[in-house]
C-alpha cells in the first residue's frame, strides 16, 4: 500500500473495521507518519443478464439499486434494510449461474419487496409487468388483500 502523501511503500495497520462486504483500515505511513484509510472490497465475479429480447448484458448493481430506490422512495425503509434486500437478491443470483433471465431478477425483486412494503411492491411490479391499465394495479392491488 503506497501512502498518498509521500509514496512510501511500508505502512502500517492502526485500526480494522468490517462492514458487510467492507473492510476499512486505517493506516500509518512509517516514513512520514502520517495517516489515512483505505477500503478493502471482495471482487465479485461477473454474470450477465439475458433480456427480454435475447439481449446479453453485464448484470449492473447500481441499475438494479436505482431501480429499488425509486420503488421504495418515500417510504418509511431504511436504507440498511434496502441494502440486505439487495445483497441477498445478488446473492441468490450469484447462485443461479453465470447467466440469468431479467425476468427472475425481476421476480426476486418483486418477492423481496412484497415482504418489505407493499406499496413499494406495487410501484415496482407497475413497471416490472408494464402495467397499461388501472384495472392492473386493481388487480395486483386485491391480489395482495386476498393473500
């Protein structure tokens, strides 16, 4: 690890801390003395995403993030219980291979945010299942009471 203020080489470790999928070290240069962090991330292998049309992609985290965060705008959610959601969504992806359908990811989604919120839920199924009528959201909408 260089330091940024000078560039030396040997450091050393003052303090760890694990977050989930972070590691966070605070560290001491030995030339300068001075101190700064560093971020230590696992590398998580890529999938790819198979769409709709047949369209292959590279499974994008923050694509599906956005997507969650605009359904659960608003909404009494944290965002710690927002990010669980997605981490045990990329998770169960992760598991199914090196290729998945949008349509599962779209399916997890929908499942884990049915267990979070409902109206969240809805928001995302509308545009996940391209809701054109407001006899669809009826539907889903008396779908979920009668459940």
């Amino acid at each position: 690890m260089l330091c940024p203020y000078c560039l030396n080489s040997e450091t050393k470790v003052i303090d760890k801390r694990d977050n989930e999928s972070l590691t966070k070290r605070r560290r001491e240069c030995l030339k300068c003395s001075k101190r700064f962090n560093t971020l230590e991330a696992v590398e998580r292998p890529e999938f790819r995403v198979i769409k709709k049309d047949g369209r292959r992609e590279n499974f994008d985290y923050e694509k599906l993030k956005r997507g969650v965060l605009k359904a659960c705008e608003k909404r009494p959610i944290s965002s710690e219980k927002i990010d669980k959601m997605l981490a045990r969504t990329e998770e169960r992806l992760r598991k199914r291979g090196k290729e998945v359908k949008s349509t599962l990811i779209g399916d997890i989604v929908a499942s884990e945010l049915k267990k979070i919120d409902k109206v969240a839920y809805i928001r995302f199924a509308s545009v996940y299942r391209e809701f054109r009528e407001l006899d669809d959201f009826k539907k889903e909408i008396t779908f979920l009471v009668n459940r």
